[in-house]
C-alpha cells in the first residue's frame, strides 16, 4: 500500500515538469529548481499523504560575478498530527496518562528569501560557502484529534494554543560540500551552518502572540565506506556509508511559539512531528535548549531491476540534551535522550526513502509507556 501511494505521487510530480536533484539537495540544477519535495502524511497513522512541501529556486541572476544568486521560497501546506506535552501549568509532562497529548493541525509555511555565493567550488561547479536572508511565515491552526475529547494543548496558558500566525526574519551562513553518488546511492562530504532567528511581536505577530529569537548551529557529515557497482558500472551491487547529524538550538523571547520550543531550527527545521531520536515520541522533551547527536549505517544494494530502486539496511544511534521549559513554574531540571535501533528501506528514485525502523529507547521514557517504537516513514535523520 505505501509503495503504490508513493509511486503514484512521485509520478503526480514528475508529470509536472519539475526537476527532482539527484546530486544534493540545496545546489541548483539550471534557471528553475524544485527540490525537496516532501509529503504531510495524516491517515493510517501517518503514511497516506495529506498535503506536500516544495523548494522553489530561481537562479537567473549573479549580483556576483562567478557565483550563485538564489531567489528561494520554501512552501508547504497540509494537514497533520502534531504533538504536545505541558501540564495546565506550564510543566513538563512525560509520563503515561489518560488525557491526549496529540491534535490535529491545519499547517502553512513559507520561506522567501535570498542566497549569496561567496566562495566557488569550481571543480563541482556550485558554490562552496553562501550567507542566506530569508523572511519565515508559520501559520497553525489547531483542532482536536479526530474522535479525541481534547488535549493537553487546550487546557495551557500558551497564546498560540489554538492558532498562530508567526513572522520572522532568518540569516545565516552555510558551508556545503555534499554530493550523491547516484549510481551506489551512497552520500559524501559535509553541510555546516550557523544561524539566527528573530521574530518580534512588532513584526505583525498578533495572531499567536509570538515574540522570540532563536540561535542554530548545524552540522551533518558524510564518509563512504565501500561501493561496487555490477561489471557495466551502471547499477549498485553493495554500498555502505556512515553519516552524522548534530544540531544545537537556543530559543528565547518573551513569548516563544509552540513550534518553536518544541522544533530545531535552521534552514531546514525538524518540527516538532518529525522524529529526532527516533523511539520517543515526537514533540517530547522540547525545551528552550536543545542539542542533537545522530549517528546512522547505511548497506544498501544491490539495485533492483533499474539504478534507482535499492533497497537497504540501517542502524542508528540518537542522543540528545535538552533544557530550560518557557512558561514552567517548576524551573524542571533538564536530562538526557538516547536510543538505538536498525531499519530497512527502499532508495526511490533519487527521490524518498521508504522505510520501516525499530528504535529503543535507552534513555528517557515514552509517554504511552511502551519499551520500544516501531515507525514507517518517507525519509530518515538525514
């Protein structure tokens, strides 16, 4: 069924004429680019697709001789289970309960910005280092979970509890060397990016309240191990590669959004209803202060009929620090997350990773009481 679902939607998009990177994820390929086409997912516990999000890059200027200027938007819009977990006063709640921690969400955002090169890397022909200025739109709306009697989320103090429309401006400075080998499917090289956020009660964040900034240092690497390729060289026999993730991320402000607190940030930002150490639940433990550790394996091959259909197997192992709760009476001591786990998956098309993972969870506990998760996706950590 998740196969069908996700070879009909990759076709829905490649009938439209867009332009899917095969190589990585952020460079242009000509004019007009979309990348990063991703679905909301809703139904049947968050596989049936229920919206999508779409990278949109125009690459027709040069402010600069010899290097990259990107006009980007970032849209996306669905519908979705998203998570909360305070108690009506402010603090933390993480043990197993009878009142529902989860509600449904109406969602709209979009980045619209700007990306200058500032030092070319000729031999791939992209650039090597950029600084980014982008203006950030997030829109929610939120509804009980179907069939649900409420949530955690209705009975809190939170001025966005029920709706917000937050504005922000988000600059930074990233240095990218990643590229995809398309034939082993295997990643290389490495992505490292600081930046900051500031979204101000004055910049017309009257719906919400939100009046905050936050502060992101991310870092991602990647190092092939091995890779053979059938006698032609057309098509992956055996790859592997490892791959790392850290992020840290601080939010402050007098009135910090749900989303906010509750996600990573950055150009690319896991919210709070995408798994960061797979085993908890999504949207658990979110603090003012956070930081991510992510560690995977990847053995993927040999391709099945085409190039680009291998399938695979993974291990992981996720950490996480987490501390200081805005609007916790209780000042609550923050902890440590860690879990551990191994998955199969299938590389499509350069296009998603269909995946199914078990994960348990080492330190911290799950809310609904269980000893382990086991979870199906589109994609991993990285």
């Amino acid at each position: 069924m998740l196969r069908r679902l996700s070879i009909a939607f990759l076709a829905l998009v490649l009938c439209s004429g867009v332009e899917v990177l095969g190589e990585d994820s952020t460079a242009p390929k000509g004019n007009w680019t979309f990348t990063n086409i991703e679905p909301y997912t809703y139904w049947l516990d968050g596989i049936v697709p229920s919206g999508a999000s779409v990278d949109i890059l125009y690459n027709g200027l040069r402010l600069v001789p010899g290097l990259d200027t990107i006009l980007e938007t970032d849209v996306g819009a669905g519908w979705q289970t998203n998570y909360f977990y305070r108690k009506p006063d402010g603090s933390p709640y993480t043990g197993p309960g009878e009142t529902p921690s989860s509600f449904d969400q109406a969602e709209f955002l979009d980045d619209i910005g700007i990306r200058q090169g500032l030092l070319r890397d000729e031999e791939r022909d992209r650039d090597l280092l950029e600084v980014f200025l982008f203006y950030r739109l997030h829109y929610d709306r939120n509804f009980p979970a179907m069939g649900g009697e409420g949530s955690l989320l209705y009975a809190s103090a939170f001025p966005d509890r029920q709706e917000i429309l937050a504005n922000a401006l988000h600059a930074g400075l990233a240095y990218d060397t990643v590229g995809v080998d398309v034939i082993h499917k295997t990643h290389s090289g490495v992505y490292a990016e600081a930046s900051a956020e500031w979204g101000p009660r004055r910049l017309f964040n009257g719906i919400g309240d939100a009046d905050y900034y936050r502060l992101n240092a991310t870092f991602k690497g990647f190092l092939p191990i091995f890779a053979f390729s059938e006698s032609a060289g057309t098509k992956n026999l055996l790859s592997m590669y490892a791959a790392g993730y850290f992020c840290a991320d601080y939010a402050g402000g007098e009135s910090i959004p749900i989303f906010v607190f509750e996600s990573y940030g950055g150009r690319y930002p896991r919210w709070s209803n995408s798994p960061t150490v797979y085993g908890l639940e999504e949207g658990l433990y979110g603090a003012d202060l956070k930081i991510l550790g992510n560690l995977e394996l990847r053995v993927l091959g040999p391709a099945i009929g085409s190039r680009d259909l291998v399938p695979g197997l993974f291990a992981f192992l996720d950490t996480a620090y987490y501390n200081g709760y805005f609007m916790d009476p209780a000042d609550s001591p923050g902890g440590y997350l860690a879990s551990g786990g191994a998955g199969i998956l299938v590389d499509f098309l350069n296009f998603a990773d269909i995946n199914a993972y078990f994960a348990y969870p080492i330190l911290g506990k799950r809310v609904d009481g269980q000893a382990y998760a086991i979870g199906f996706g589109f994609s991993m950590a990285f």
